[in-house]
C-alpha cells in the first residue's frame, strides 16, 4: 500500500470515542465469537456481516473521507448512506448484541451495562424510540433536518454541530435496523411483528424517496455552503448536487427493499 493511501486512512478529526467504541465492539464480537456455547457458533456471515458495517462506518467518519465529506455534497451523501444505511443494517444483520455481551467483561456487563440497560429509565426511552410510529418517523425526520439548506449549511460549517449530525444519523440507523432486523417475532420477544414491520420499512421509503428527488432534480444550487467552503476538486455546484440527490434516492431507497425482502423471508420462516 503506498504511503498516500496510508495517510489517507489516517483520521482527518480525530475522536477517541469513535475508536474506542469500534475497538471495543470489535474485540468484545471476537471474545463472544469464541466462547460461543456448543450449537450457538457465530457463523462466516455474520462474522462478515459485523466487520463490514464495523469498517465501513469507521472508513467514512474516521479516515480522511471525512475531509473529502465536508468539501464535495456527493461524497457528504455517501458518508450518510454508510452512516444511517448500509453500515447499521449490516451490523443489525449480524445479530451481535449477544455475542459482544458475551465478549465483555464479566465485571463490566454485570456490574455497569446489565444494570443500566434494566434501569426503568433507559427502558421507558428505548421503547419510546422503538414505537412502530417514532422510529419510522425520527428515521426520515432525521435525514429531512439535516437536509434542510439552512441547518445544512451551519452543520458543516460548525465542528460541533457537524459532529452532533454525523453521531445522530449513526445511533438513529442503529435503533432503526436493529428494530426491523430482529429476526424474532412479536411473540418470541420482538417490540415490533414481522408483518407490521415491512410495512413500517416501505412506507419510510416514500419521504426517503422524494427528499433524493427533490434534491436530485432542483434547477438551482440548495447547498452552497460547499462553494464556500472549497469543493475538493473541481465540479459543477449542480453536478454534485444532483449526484448526492441520486444517492439519496435510489441507493437508500434500495436499502428500504433490502430490508422488507430480508423481514419477509423472517415472516416465512416462522409460519
């Protein structure tokens, strides 16, 4: 690998709470992974499936992506498909939630993490979050906020806003994917059932798809704040706009399909 590739990967902002959490999910998933009971072994594809996510969300938040992120609108588009898309369904995919909880400390778990996460309190909020109407709702809400030029155009020009943007796109497609990929049913412990949930992952499709259009197809520059900041190389302001407005529209709406096709093949299997 040359050594501009290398600089590359290097972190553009560096966060010790975005290293330390992946390093940390990373190595609890290899401990869980190997002191799985006999018959609950973490398969190739679910090892596939964590890593990927695992790395990809890393890639756009911590690697000089995130340079190129704030300066081109398209490359900003990609770095939130990974963030509230393809890098949470991945992960949600890969079932982890026991394997990391059997990869950490025993102390830790026990003492801190089991407690906090029983704590009526932090229920209340998660249940909250995962109703069949919030979660679809803060999911495309999400992404409408940010999207709006005037709020857009102060995130990228704030470090802490632009921060606060990034980790709530992320937590949101967490909360999101793991609600609609638990391959569980209403009766085997699920918040959601399987059949309401393709539902809830194709309606939140329609406003995702019509922000990517809306974006993609507008005859004038929305986000200008790119032109002053500096796009990274040269590229007309609509051109780029229009390339960040597809990947809205068609690649995340793909990833709403994904996502019903993989619940119904769990609806099938439980009947």
């Amino acid at each position: 690998m040359s050594s501009g590739w290398l600089a590359f990967l290097l972190p553009w902002d560096f966060s010790p709470l975005a290293f330390g959490l992946t390093l940390g999910a990373a190595v609890a998933f290899v401990r869980g992974a190997r002191r799985a009971p006999p018959g609950q072994a973490v398969g190739v594809a679910r090892r596939i499936g964590f890593f990927s996510g695992l790395a990809l969300i890393y890639f756009v938040m911590q690697t000089h992506y995130d340079y190129l992120s704030q300066h081109m609108f398209y490359i900003h588009r990609l770095q939130h498909l990974v963030l509230h898309h393809a890098g949470p369904f991945l992960i949600a995919l890969s079932q982890p939630q026991a394997v990391i909880a059997r990869g950490l400390p025993k102390r830790l778990h026990d003492r801190v993490l089991a407690p906090a996460w029983h704590h009526p309190l932090v229920q209340g909020v998660y249940r909250l979050l995962q109703n069949w109407f919030v979660a679809p709702v803060l999911f495309v809400g999400l992404s409408y906020l940010w999207l709006q030029p005037e709020i857009h155009f102060y995130a990228m020009l704030n470090g802490p806003l632009y921060h606060v943007m990034n980790w709530s796109m992320l937590l949101d497609g967490l909360l999101f994917w793991f609600l609609m990929l638990d391959p569980r049913s209403k009766a085997q412990g699920a918040l959601l059932g399987l059949g309401p949930r393709i539902g809830v992952i194709l309606v939140a499709a329609v406003p995702q798809l019509l922000i990517g259009a809306d974006i993609a197809l507008a005859t004038h520059d929305l986000f200008n704040v790119y032109g002053v900041c500096g796009r990274a190389w040269a590229i007309d302001p609509l051109e780029d706009q229009q390339l960040g407005g597809l990947i809205t529209w068609i690649p995340a709406g793909m990833m709403h399909v994904i996502g019903s096709l993989v619940v119904l093949s769990y609806w099938m299997r439980s009947r």
